[in-house]
C-alpha cells in the first residue's frame, strides 16, 4: 500500500511536469513570428508527445486506483510567472524563446531522473518512463541545437 501510494506520487508529479510542459510550449507558440512554422511545427508536436506521455502515466495511475493530478507543479507556476516579467522587459526573438524552451527542457529530464532513481518504482513502470525519457532526450537535443543555430 506504501509503495502504492509513493509510486503514485511520482507518476502524478511526472503527469504535472508534462502538464508544465505543455503550457510553455503553448506560450511559446504565442511569442513566435509567422514566419516560424518549423518551429511551430515542432513545439505543436512537443504539446502532442506531452499530452500522450500524460495520458500513458494516468492510464497506470488509474490502474493503481488512484487519481490523477490535473494541475502543474508550483515550481512550473513560478518559472511561468517569471517569464512573463522577463518578456515584459525583452524582445521576443527566437534564440530567447529557445533558451527558455531548453531551460524547460532541462527540469523535465530532471524529473524523468529521479523518478527513475526511485527503488519501489516497478519495473514495468521503469520501462514506461525510461522510453519517455529517451524521447524527451531527443526532444531537448533538437531544442539545443537548434538555439545553437540561431544568432
């Protein structure tokens, strides 16, 4: 029943940092030009992967008999905040907004982590979040690279 509880816990904190995700990418989205719709293309497919990863973790929370937390993490809430005065204050180019793409980028890898170095995480959920992990990997590697190439 511990472990239950405990692994709940860290799947609803991985469903709240993809929620975090989401809306970056969204007000992302809203910073970019007309112009950009490679990347519109990819933050929209960002959004997708986030709502999919979400919707495989509710499905094993929900198999536990637990509910699902629908809202973001506190530390999601100030970053948000704080974005909004840093883009009061600058332009919004693009390298800027892949910046902070990749500094979301970073903490979600963080998450990813130490839910994986959790040692009652059974190993069918291990798989689950490793996939997502290397996805997410992949993802952040395309966003530095590409922050890399814009001056």
């Amino acid at each position: 029943m511990e472990n239950t509880q405990a692994t709940t816990e860290v799947l609803n904190d991985l469903v709240q940092i993809n929620n975090d995700r989401i809306e970056g990418y969204q007000r992302a989205l809203k910073d970019l030009k007309d112009n950009e719709a490679d990347l519109k293309s990819l933050f929209t497919t960002l959004i997708g992967d986030s709502h999919r990863y979400k919707l495989e973790l509710g499905t094993e929370i929900a198999a536990l008999g637990k509910d699902i937390e629908t809202g973001t993490t506190t530390s999601g809430k100030i970053h948000r905040t704080w974005l909004d005065v840093k883009a009061a204050f600058t332009a919004h180019d693009t390298h800027d907004i892949l910046e902070e793409c990749e500094f979301g980028e970073d903490a979600i890898l963080k998450a990813y982590k130490q839910a994986l170095e959790e040692e009652y995480l059974p190993a069918y959920l291990r798989q689950l979040i490793t996939r997502q992990q290397d996805e997410l990997l992949d993802a952040h590697d395309e966003i530095k690279a590409l922050r890399d190439g814009v001056q």
